[in-house]
C-alpha cells in the first residue's frame, strides 16, 4: 500500500470533519487548500467579522505526540506568510484574523475534534 496516498486520504477525511465542526460551531467556510508561494492553508474561514485561517491536523495515534505538537514554530511562520498572501490578493489588509488549529483523531471509525482557536 502506498503511505502518501494513505496520508493524503485520512488528512483529507480529517479536513472534511474538521470544516463541518467548524460549520457547526457557526463559521462560515470561505477557501479549502488556499496554495500562495510554497504554503498552503487548510481552511480560511470567518468567524463574524474575523478571519480565521486553520491548520488542520489528523493523526490515527498519539504515537508522536498530540497532533497540535506538528505546528512547529517554522510551520507557523510559513502558515503567517501564506496568510499575508490571501491579505494582500483579496485587498484585506485591513482585516482582524487569528490563527487556529484543530486536531482530528481517528481511531477505526471512532473520530474525535479538539478545536484551539487562536492557538498562535
């Protein structure tokens, strides 16, 4: 079995149940898998007048630690690059945001969301 392709299907599955978390605590999902330069952003929401960009996080096993521990200080400079980006090609430089993660853990078919909101 291929284990990037194994990845890409559970982090996509965790995205799915991360953006209908997110839609149900009342967010309104905006951008899915926004690319600028050599990043990208899982999620670009709104949370009233706030933008929130999300990292998303899905692991099978606390093996390697919490899921939260893999943003590294350099994945989050890399994630406020990215968010600079979407800023100035939509022209909102002047916009509130913050940064958020949120953990998806998926054991057989038992999934749990753990949501950090401006967890940086």
């Amino acid at each position: 079995m291929n284990r990037g392709r194994t990845n890409q299907s559970r982090g996509r599955a965790g995205e799915l149940l991360a953006a209908e978390y997110l839609l149900h605590k009342g967010l309104t999902i905006l951008v899915r898998n926004y690319r600028y330069d050599q990043g990208e952003i899982d999620l670009i929401c709104e949370d009233g007048e706030e933008l929130v960009f999300v990292e998303v996080k899905t692991r099978t096993s606390k093996v390697f630690g919490d899921p939260e521990e893999a943003v590294t200080e350099s994945k989050q400079e890399q994630l406020r690059k990215v968010a600079e980006g979407y800023c100035q090609e939509f022209c909102l430089d002047d916009k509130f945001y913050r940064f958020d993660i949120v953990t998806v853990m998926i054991e057989g078919e038992k999934s749990t969301v753990h949501h950090l909101p401006d967890a940086f």
